[in-house]
C-alpha cells in the first residue's frame, strides 16, 4: 500500500527553462547535464518547470555549440531526458488559454502524486480540464516546437529589445524569450530600493500608455521568512512579457514609444510607493500600494 503523507517534506531542485526571474534566460543542455548528475549524486530528484521549454530548445539550438543541426523536438527529448518529472504551465509554450499537467518518470511518485489530483483538480485523465482544452492543448505543443513560430515569436522579443536600446533604455541583454527586462535602479536611480523601483517603474509605464508590465524586485522577492523584513535582491526588474500570436510589431513600436516618454520625464520621478496592505505569501500577486 502507498504511504502518503501530505506534510512529508521531499528535497528536489527544480530547474526553470526559460528562466524568468533572471531575464527569460535559457538553460543549456551541458548545464541541465552537469545539475542532473549532482543532484543524482546527492540522491535528489530533478524536475523541469517547462512552461516556456520550446523557447528554451530554440535557444539551445541558436546559441548552444553542436545543437545548430538538431530539431527542436530532439533537442526537447535531450533536455527532459535529465529530468525526473516536470510541470506544465501550456498558457505559456503550449499556446492555449489554459490548463497545464505535470509529468513523472517514476510510477511509485506518480501514483502517489494521482491521489492527489483526484482530490484537488478531477480524474487523473482530465485533472480538471474540458475535452476541447485538453486537445488545444496537445496541437499547441506541436505548433509551439515548431522553429520557423519559435523564431517568429523571439525575433519579436528581440524586436522590442532594439527599439528599447535605441532609446538608450537600459535593459537586460542579450534579449530572453518571452520578455523585455528593463533594469529599473538604471532607469530611477533616485528612487530609494524601500520604495520599489521596479514596482514604480511599472506604475509609470501604466500611466503612460496602458501598458501593463511586472516587477521583477523587492516585491516578488518578499520577506525572509524568519525576520520578516524586505528582501531586497541585487536587481530590480520590470519585465514587459509579450503574449504569443496577439500581437505585432506595430504594438512593439507603441510600447517603446511609451516607454521612452517615460525615460524622457524619468528625472520628475522622485517618489516610489509603500505597502498599504499585503498577503503573508506569494504578496506580489494582490498587494496594495499607495505613492510616497
Ligand atoms: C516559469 C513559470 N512557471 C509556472 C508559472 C505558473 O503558471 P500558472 O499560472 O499556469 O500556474 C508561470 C506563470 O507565469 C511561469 O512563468
């Protein structure tokens, strides 16, 4: 009989391709690789939060020596074959509206983790989601890994990235896969960290155009734990994350234009927000803030 006990605590290190607190960024195959062995080392199972994987191939292929002549399929088989399970977030690289799965390569993990599913999301064969979901679900991942979309939709990543560098805004670079990452303590340097810079950043951009993007800083990394004071990470992020298939380039001009009126008025920017309000976890999502 399976044991299950729901507060039992399982060590595992998760893997995030594309990397979005760190600009989109790619995982290479020799890093999953070499992760994987000192993890199997230490006896500590690997997953893959593979919501943007097919962003993660391309990079992989376009970047990665001995990958060039590879197609992204194999080169998704080669990054998952390292990998003891996985999850899905397929709003992102599945292209649909919603839904997700997760994935297991060991039976006794996964029939543990089915009891669950049933309890929390429905049957293991639909966890929750219609029929019409599910098979948009199954053609999003085969048009989600192909190349000539892959390249389409990052190149227009990239697109947004010149315009911005062309305004001398200062971003992450080289460019990611799903989003722009503007480095906000560049952009307000006056704006003291206490006050959230790229949280400020956010709510001028919103003011200026209706663009709507997201703080990648000292809100999402919230409190320790322990002392419960602010954690405040080295870089202050504002990530402006494209949606696939909704936009185009047109839409990439209007959103450099609205944030290069706010470069230009940056200095009138002298005062950042506080915390009106704010969950005891994951505060980022609801927070409420008021200006300084
Ligand atoms: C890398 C990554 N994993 C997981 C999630 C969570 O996805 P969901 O909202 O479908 O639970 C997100 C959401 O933005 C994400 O970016």
């Amino acid at each position: 009989m399976l044991k299950n006990n729901p507060k039992e605590k399982v060590p595992f290190v998760l893997i995030t391709v594309t990397c979005n607190s760190s600009g989109g960024q790619p995982v290479s195959i020799e890093n999953i690789r070499e992760v994987s062995k000192l993890a199997r080392h230490y006896g500590i199972p690997l997953y893959i939060d593979a919501a943007r994987f097919a962003e993660n191939a391309y990079f992989i292929k376009t970047r990665e020596p001995g990958y060039e002549n590879k197609p992204i399929r194999e080169i998704v088989k080669e990054m998952f074959s390292f990998a003891d399970g996985m999850t899905m977030s397929s709003k992102k690289d599945a292209i649909v509206n919603m839904g997700g799965f997760i994935g297991f390569r060991h039976k006794d993990i996964y029939e543990k983790a089915s009891m669950y599913n049933i309890i929390y999301e429905g049957f293991l064969t639909y966890g929750g989601m219609s029929g019409r979901d599910m098979n948009a679900l199954a053609v999003g991942l085969y048009e989600g890994t192909e190349y000539e979309y892959l390249e389409t939709r990052i190149k227009q990543v990239e697109y947004l990235g010149k315009k911005c560098m062309e305004y001398d805004i200062p971003i992450m670079q080289p460019t990611g896969g799903h989003a722009i990452f503007v480095d906000a303590k560049k952009f307000l340097p006056q704006i003291p960290k206490e006050e959230y810079i790229a949280q400020t950043l956010a709510v001028e951009l919103f003011i200026e155009g209706g663009v709507r993007a997201v703080e990648i800083g000292t809100l999402l990394a919230d409190r320790d734990p322990v002392t419960r004071e602010n954690r405040y990470p080295e870089l202050e992020l504002m990530r402006m994350a494209i949606p696939r298939r909704v936009y185009t380039n047109n839409h990439m001009d209007f959103i450099a234009a609205c944030l290069h009126n706010v470069w230009e008025r940056r200095n009138k920017i002298t005062k950042g927000f506080r915390i009106v309000s704010e969950a005891p976890i994951m505060r980022h999502f609801t927070v409420k803030l008021e200006r300084v």
